[in-house]
C-alpha cells in the first residue's frame, strides 16, 4: 500500500487539505471533502464540519447550488 493513497484516488493535496470545489467536490468526481480534511478559509471546528458534511450529502442527492454558509459563532481567548 502507498504511504499517500490520496494520489491513488486522483485526490490533489495541499499543504492545507484537499483541493475542493464550491460544491465539495474534490478533484476526483467521486469523492467530496468536508470538515477538518477540506482546504476552505472557515475555521476547523465542529459546526462547519457538520454544515459541510450536510451540503455534500445535499450535493451527492442533486442540489447544485454553492455552498453559502451561515454564521459561525468563534471565541478566541488570549492566554
């Protein structure tokens, strides 16, 4: 087995996660990326995870609208 079974998949990788559409579609026509795995500008936290885990099932179900994303409620604390 391959130590980046990503490129195996035709998955393109960045520093960041995966390369993604506005769709979560990845470079692969078959595969979507949500959450702590996707490259996207939001924060890595739970409630987008799940919000991007819901679109990309609306996704694989036929919506084909962008993903637009609600507020994000974050608290960051200076120690």
């Amino acid at each position: 087995m391959t130590r980046w079974p990503w490129k195996m998949l035709g998955l393109k990788m960045i520093f960041t996660g995966l390369t993604w559409t506005n769709s979560c579609g990845t470079s692969n026509p078959h595969i979507y990326a949500a959450g702590d795995v996707a490259n996207t500008s939001r924060p890595r936290i739970t409630t987008v995870g799940y919000y991007e885990a819901r679109y990309a099932a609306s996704v694989i179900l036929g919506h084909d609208e962008p993903i637009t994303y609600p507020a994000v409620p974050v608290c960051i604390r200076d120690a």
